[in-house]
C-alpha cells in the first residue's frame, strides 16, 4: 500500500487547512480569467496547506480539447508552493457521454501526464484492480512524530458510482493506515464523487 500513498508533513501544534475547489470543467478556448481570480482569492483568504481538486476539470468534446486551460489551473496551484492534488470526476473520463454525440478527447492519460510534471503535485495513480485511476492515500503525518494524525482516501467512483473494488480498496487503506500508526486508527477523510446525484463528497470518519 505505500506504493498509493503520499505523506505530507504538518507542524507540530498547528492545525492542516485543505481547500477544495470542484467543477470548474474547463475545455480550451475559454477565458480563464474569472476562474483564475477565484482560486486565488480563496488561497489568500484561507492559506492552506494542500490544495485537492474534487473531479470535473475538464468537459470537453470533439471540438474542444481541454489541456491547455487544465494546465494553466495546474499552473497557479503550483506557483502557491504548496502540495496539490485531484481526485476525476465523471467529465474527467474519456468514456463520458452527456446526453449528446460528444467523443471525449482528452483522456485520464492526459491529464495524468500533465500533473506528473508539477514539483507540488501529489497525485498518485492506484491500483489497477480499483475501478477508476485516481485510488490512492495521503497522510498527514506530524513533524515531530513522524506518524499520520490524518488520513485521506480518495476514490475514483468513475461513471458507476463507489463500486465493491472500492469498498475492499477501503479496508486495505484503513489496516494500512492503522499499521503505520503503530496500531492505532487515523482520524480520516474519505474523498469520492456521487456520479448519479451530481456532487462531490468529502466524508469524515473514524475507521
């Protein structure tokens, strides 16, 4: 399991803020310029520690391709110095239809390729018997310590919605976490995405 996982370490005593940002589904062509204000509005107003973009980055089609707008967003998260990440949302699969002849032509491939050339980012790719590619842990780990006081589990529900690939992903994740922390559970954060009512999701839980 620590080939899925990232640590990210916080000060001793001082609280980790995360900022969330979802469905700004961009394809190229647009002016970013609204978009790009707001995260940098919000970054300043809130100084995080990590940045997580919760699915729906792009919505492209056979016109639009999405790459160059994807990598300008990916561009200003990594000028904060700061570790970032995503989790793909429906619209981030090229297998996506929206109702309409529209063959997606930006892949997960894609997208994958282009954060792996970002110093901060701290995606990581899961396991291939997961469904979806963006399964994979962060732990916040204390600076003193050295061990997690945070877990986060992001799970790609794909275009079906958290599948039992998932549910056994979790398990895993959760003993692993538990080993790490000398055999104490982590406090935890799951990160998923309900496709079939349309939101994102961020569940807090103790294993």
């Amino acid at each position: 399991m620590s080939k899925y996982t990232k640590v990210i370490e916080k000060e001793h005593d001082k609280d980790f803020k995360i900022l969330n940002f979802t469905d700004i589904q961009l394809h190229d062509g647009e002016d970013l310029t609204l978009a790009l204000d707001v995260i940098d509005t919000l970054y300043k107003e809130n100084n995080p520690d990590l940045i997580v973009f919760l699915g729906d980055l792009i919505n492209d089609d056979r016109v639009y391709k999405s790459v160059v707008n994807y990598k300008k967003i990916m561009d200003q998260f990594d000028s904060y110095d700061i570790p970032w990440t995503c989790i793909f949302g429906n619209h981030d699969h090229e297998d996506y239809q929206a109702g309409y002849p529209s063959q997606k032509t930006t892949t997960t491939e894609d997208l994958i390729a282009a954060m792996e050339g970002y110093d901060n980012c701290v995606f990581t790719r899961g396991p291939s018997d997961v469904d979806g590619k963006s399964n994979y842990i962060i732990h916040i780990v204390d600076s003193e310590t050295k061990l997690p006081v945070e877990a986060l589990y992001f799970f790609d529900s794909r275009l079906s919605g958290v599948s039992d690939t998932h549910a056994d992903f979790y398990e895993k994740c959760v003993t692993y976490s538990t080993e790490v922390n000398n055999g104490n559970e982590v406090e935890s954060d799951r990160y998923y995405v309900y496709v079939k009512t349309g939101y994102s999701n961020i569940s807090r839980t103790t294993p």
